[in-house]
C-alpha cells in the first residue's frame, strides 16, 4: 500500500467532542454509538487511529478547531475568545495524552519528519505523524498566544473558519482582513507557519494572497467550476496556489464533491458520488497545474460528517487507498499517484523547513 499523507483530519475534535476513544477500532467506535442521536453523523464514523494504520495513512495534518462567534450569529462557537483558546488547548491536551502511549507522535521540524518517514517506512514505529494546524485563528487572543501556540508545536494556521471571524472573513461571508488581519499574517509570516487559506471568502483570499509572502497551502479545498458554491476555489484562486507553489488537497465531504447535494437527505449511491467524482477535482488541479505537482488529499473525514456523505467506496478512512485504482484508469502513473497521495505535501513540508 501506498503511504498517504492526509492533509486535514479533525481528531481531537471527534475525541473531545463527538467522545470518541479513537484507540478503538471504528466498528467499536460505531457500536458504542448506536444509541446516540445527539449528532446527525452517530453510528457513521469512518476514522479511528487503528484503520488509520491499516491504510498507511501515516502522516496527517491534526486540527486544533474553536471558533468564536458574534451575538447572535447563526454560526455554532464560542461567546469568547478565552472559551475558544481553552477548547483549543483541551485538545492539544488529547494529542499529548495520544503521544503518552504511542499512538501519535507530533512533527514540528525537518528532523521529526524524515525521523517518522524512515521508522513508519521500516516498520519499527507505526504511531501516526501528526503536523498540528489550527482550523480559523478566532481562539487566538493575542500575538502572545499565537507564540505560545508556536512552543507547543503549531505548525499551520488558517486565519477563518465559517462565518466573519476575529482576523477574516470565512466560509459563507464575506469581507476583508482589517488590520487584525494584517497583523495576525505578519506574525505568521514571522514564525515560518504555514498559512491554509482553505476557508478564506475569496475578499479575504484575495487580500491575504497580496500580504503574505510566507508559506501557503490549502489543506481541504475543492474546485468551484464542478461544484458552484463560496466554499471551493475557481480556477483563477486554483491558479494563482499553483504559481505560489502550494498544494491543494482534495476533500471528501459529499457537498463539496457534486453539486445539488442535500445534508441529511441525499444518498451517495443514488447521487452517483463515487471516488471518480473526487478524481475529478484532483484530475481539474492537474490539468490546470499541467502536472500532478500542486494536489494532494485533505480528506476531512468525520468532520462533522461520516460515512452517509462521503463517496460510497468509502466505509473507513483505509478504502482512501481505492483512489489510486480509479487515478490509474484515468491514465496517472505510479509516480503521479506517490506525489497526489504524499510526495507532493512532504515534499512542500522539507522545504518550508529546510
């Protein structure tokens, strides 16, 4: 099986939240659900550290997620942004128990990476590399805490998530950076984090791609002319990553993958949303790049969703594996298919930290 290296993953999300012991296998997981209806997404879970390992899914991008929302917004969050950091350092607190007991061990430099790469490669350690990234930057109370987040091994940050938050606007709004904006991307820039510019409306895209001069990537993004809607990139957004040497991964989240997509009514199998439908996306990004050099996997599942809307080849995070059938059909060699599923993103990774 091929090493995949799984952009965006929201572990602790589903540990502290949805109340996962992700140690298990995913059908425990599933079976200790099935009395739940709290969440519309209980008893459907597909990632668990476990079946992570049976698809060599052994690096991962790990989120950190708190959002913080205005009164009265129609967005779910937190009422401040100290509620939002202290969620965020619970579930730094969830990653360090995970390392505790070999199940993840966390990447921050050059050294930890091409450590992890050679012991997963040989078989003597097969706990998960994680590269910890923030999922909007609204718990970030000050320039302080976006360096202490740095000490304890942040590595990537997106500056908004859904909806107008503390330094951009996001998902399903829309407006500019604001000169907090500005000074969160200059301290950004400062710190060699990576930017993920995944959630950004394109207002605030635009304004950040013209400030930041440092490394950027787009964890979990998908291509707007296949499926219209605020939360993919157009091709001229495509465009303009590619020249910036960025990568984009491709997300598995059914709404993002076709178009006329329904959230709790929709089927995969009589919407047709099949792993070739997410080929197409990464196939749109090759095509554009002229080579299959800008485009990795960003998986995002169980991010708030589970297997009743992802491609229906997939039952757990291990089936990510049947991409590379459906890439050699479409005519991608066995080099293409090492860069799309992890050469591309550690590639990206050895030089933003050489």
């Amino acid at each position: 099986m091929s090493l995949i290296f799984d952009a965006h993953l929201d572990l602790a999300m589903n540990a502290m939240e949805w109340n996962r012991d992700l140690t298990l296998p995913v059908n425990h997981i599933r079976e200790n659900e099935c009395l739940l209806d709290d969440k519309p997404d209980r008893g459907n879970g597909t990632v668990s550290l476990d079946a992570m390992r049976k698809g060599n899914v052994g690096i991962c991008v790990a989120t950190q997620i708190a959002r913080h929302i205005r009164p009265r917004s129609k967005f779910l969050g937190w009422n401040s942004a100290e509620q939002a950091w202290a969620q965020t350092q619970g579930q730094l607190a969830w990653y360090k128990s995970m390392e505790s007991i070999g199940e993840m061990n966390q990447i921050k430099n050059l050294d930890d990476l091409n450590a992890h790469i050679d012991n997963w490669t040989n078989n003597s350690n097969k706990s998960i590399g994680y590269i910890l990234s923030l999922e909007g930057a609204d718990s970030i109370i000050s320039m302080e805490h976006l360096n202490l987040a740095y000490q304890y091994g942040l590595r990537a940050i997106g500056p908004a998530h859904y909806g107008p938050g503390t330094y951009a606007y996001g998902t399903d709004s829309s407006g500019g950076i604001g000169l907090k904006g500005k000074k969160l991307l200059d301290e950004i820039e400062k710190l060699n984090l990576i930017l993920d510019v995944t959630h950004l409306c394109d207002i605030s895209f635009w304004e950040t791609i013209e400030r930041f001069s440092g490394p950027i990537w787009a964890s979990h993004s998908n291509c707007r002319s296949i499926v219209p809607n605020n939360r993919q990139f157009d091709d001229k957004q495509i465009k303009e990553l590619i020249d910036r040497n960025s990568i984009i991964g491709v997300c598995f989240d059914a709404w993002m993958i076709v178009p006329n997509w329904k959230r709790g009514i929709s089927d995969p199998k009589k919407m047709g949303l099949s792993l070739e439908k997410v080929v197409d996306h990464i196939d749109h990004i090759c095509q554009l790049s002229g080579n299959c050099d800008s485009v990795g996997i960003g998986s995002d599942l169980d991010g708030a969703f589970g297997n009743e809307q992802c491609p229906y080849e997939i039952d757990t995070i291990t089936d990510l594996q049947k991409i590379k059938f459906v890439l050699k059909k479409r005519g991608y060699s066995d080099s293409n298919i090492d860069n799309i599923f992890h050469k591309n993103f550690i590639r990206f990774l050895k030089k933003t930290w050489s």
